[in-house]
C-alpha cells in the first residue's frame, strides 16, 4: 500500500468553501399607481357638453384637474371670469353647468375609490371639519339627557330667534343700502351731462358707477362717429355704444335661463341683477349708469335707423360733441311718440329690443310736456263754423 495513500484516508481533506451565498433579491414591483389620482382634464369633463378648445383655454391659464377639484364654487367662477377677460371666450352656459357636474362626479369616484382602499375608518377622514363638527354637536346633545335637554332646547330656540332677528336686521340694511345705491345712480345719470365736453362723459361714468371705480376696467370716451366708422385715437365710436345694447340683452338672456333652471324668478327687463352677472362674467365695461344715459340714443337707432344715421352724420360733420348728440336724440323720439298719443311706454314696448329697457325719465317728461303743449294748442283753436 502506498504511504500516500495511507495518509490521506487517516487525515482526509475538506475544501473551506466558506459561509453559503445569500438567495438573490428579486426586483421590486412597479409602483401601483395612487388610489386616489384624478384623472385628466381631457378625460375629467368627456360627456359633460365642455369643448375641447373650452379644455385648451383652460389649459393655457394653468389649471389642471387636481387643481379644479380643490377649488371652491367662488374660484370656478373666478376662473370662469378669467377666460372671458383674457380671452374673450364665450363659456356656454351648458359648459358651467357641465364643468360642475363633471368635477362633482369625480369627487364622488375619489371618495369611493378611498373609501373601498382603507376600509371604514381611514374613509372617515374625507369628512370635513365642518360636517364632524355638526356630528360631534349632535351626539352632545343627544348624550346630554335629564334637565340638560330642556336647557339645550331653550338654547336652541333662543339663538334660533336672534339669528332670525339678526337676518331681519340685516335684510333691512341691505335694502335701504339699495336704495341709496339706486338713488346715486340715477343722481349720476341726471347730472352726467355737466361732464361732458368732447365725449367725456362716458369716462367719467366709467369711474364712479356701482361703487366699485377701483375694480372697474376705465373705458375710453364716446365721440360722434358715422355708421360703420371705426374711432380713433383711444377713442370709442357709436357703433359700439349701439353694441353694448345688444350684449346687455343677451346677458338678460342668459340671467333668464339659469333662473328658469333653477326655479328662480327671472328679471323681464335689464336690471342691477344683469349689471352684476356682467360684472361677474369679465364684462366690466357695461354699467348702469352709462347704459341709462344713453338708451334714448339707441331707441332712436333702433326705431328710426335712417333718421339716426343721418343725425349722426350731421354732428359730425359740424364738430359736435357726443354730449350735444345725445340731446339731440330726444326731439324725434318725442315725434315718434306723437304718432303714438304720446305713449312712448307703449312704442318701447311693442319693439323687442327695447322691451326689455326702462323709458328713461327725461324722455317720457318730454313726452308729457309735447302732450300738455298739443292739447292747450288744440284748446285755443276757435270752433269749426260747421
């Protein structure tokens, strides 16, 4: 036997292939996308009547749909009003309603798709404050018991009647507040012509309607312009005057459709509550007192355009300014209500773009006066002989 061999059977070696490899680790799974992601704008109003260049304005003021759906009623509407004074868009109505409709339905998949991932009680915190406030009042008082209700009842029945007289004080405040507001407005219309000179008269209005100066967009002056002439010089010509009219019925159309959507009483002619939707939907430019002081102007245009076309041309072709112009409406106005009996509330009325105007006080005093001066001069005629 060979002593080699001897050895290694007596002292066998091992190889020290040291401790075991570690298992591999396998990739972590993609990550799964939120529960709760909102979808895109795109997507978000698909089937609620919203344009896709409607979604494209939006787009550009850089809003997303995470961002419409934290924002309040009062922000839509700023941002509503937004696209109609940076971009002269024309939301539809059925858009606003849309865009509402389409955000309330994705809170609403939000809030059940939160609710089905935690399970009871994490689905508890899309409650706000307000509403686990009124819950907490509410098991306060149901808790309560013994003579403890009758105190919370006389609580509840006590503050119930200051709110009520607290919303009567209120209510007339805001009235005689109204009233004051109106009463100004039409102190401006009267006195509106000592301002002007030149056509600065609807400047001046411009500044000082509704309260509100500092918020108003500044328009530029009126000056005498010919039919289809486009004014110069920062200045605004009378088509566009006669334009605004026709945008402020249209708003009286739209204030009359969300009334009858909900249920509301509309208005029949161009009120505050138009100036206000106005206002509201970026058209800063149209105001009470300067669309008061010129409506005789655009009767005129609309009952007799020739006789308008050629009074227009007259002044301008002698220099006038819109002030004197806007005098010089009055007088075939009060011929046309002459072939009415003088009711120039019926010749208003029987037209359809000046029903939904109020006959201005100057006119229909004018009117009165012609009448009175028609009668006493067909008093003083001598008898007929036969």
């Amino acid at each position: 036997m060979d002593p080699n061999d001897a050895f290694s059977a007596a002292h066998p070696f091992r190889w020290d292939l040291g401790p075991p490899a570690p298992a591999p680790v396998p990739p972590p799974p993609p990550p799964a996308p939120p529960v709760n992601a909102p979808r895109e704008l795109e997507e978000l109003v698909a089937g609620y009547g919203v344009r896709l260049s409607t979604v494209a304005r939006i787009s550009e003021l850089g809003f997303t749909a995470s961002t419409l759906l934290a924002m309040t009623e009062r922000e839509l509407d700023d941002m509503t009003a937004a696209l109609a004074g940076l971009f002269r868009w024309d939301l539809l109505l059925g858009e606003r309603f849309g865009l509402r409709a389409a955000l309330r339905a994705e809170r609403g998949r939000l809030m059940s798709l939160s609710g089905r991932h935690h399970h009871g009680h994490q689905s508890g915190s899309t409650v706000d404050g307000a509403s686990q406030e009124v819950l907490s009042d509410e098991h306060d008082m149901a808790g309560s018991g013994g003579m403890g209700d009758d105190d919370n009842m006389r609580r509840m029945m006590t503050g119930k009647k200051q709110a009520k007289k607290g919303s009567a004080v209120r209510k007339g405040k805001k009235a005689r507040r109204k009233k004051v507001d109106d009463l100004r407005l039409d102190m401006q219309e009267d006195d509106i012509d000592c301002d002007e000179d030149g056509g600065g008269g609807s400047e001046s209005t411009e500044s000082s309607a509704g309260g509100g100066g500092g918020e108003r967009q500044r328009e530029h002056p009126f000056v005498v312009t010919e039919p289809g002439e486009v004014a110069r010089a920062k200045k605004n010509g009378l088509d566009y005057l006669f334009h605004l009219y026709e945008q402020c019925r249209l708003f009286l159309l739209q204030v009359q459709s969300m009334a009858k959507l909900h249920g509301h009483k509309s208005p029949t002619k161009v009120t505050n509550q138009v100036f206000r939707y106005a206002k509201k939907v970026g058209a800063s430019y149209i105001n009470k007192p300067k669309m008061r002081h010129y409506v005789h102007c655009y009767a005129l245009h609309c009952l007799d355009e020739d006789a308008s076309d050629a009074l227009r041309r007259a002044y301008k072709a002698r220099g006038e300014n819109v002030g004197a112009w806007r005098q010089a409406c009055y007088a075939p106005l009060v011929d046309i209500s002459a072939r009415h009996g003088f009711d120039i509330d019926a010749v208003f009325a029987a037209h359809p773009r000046l029903a939904v105007w109020y006959v201005p006080t100057r006119l229909r005093q004018l009117c009165h006066q012609a009448r009175s001066s028609h009668a006493a001069a067909a008093a003083a005629l001598p008898p007929p002989l036969f």
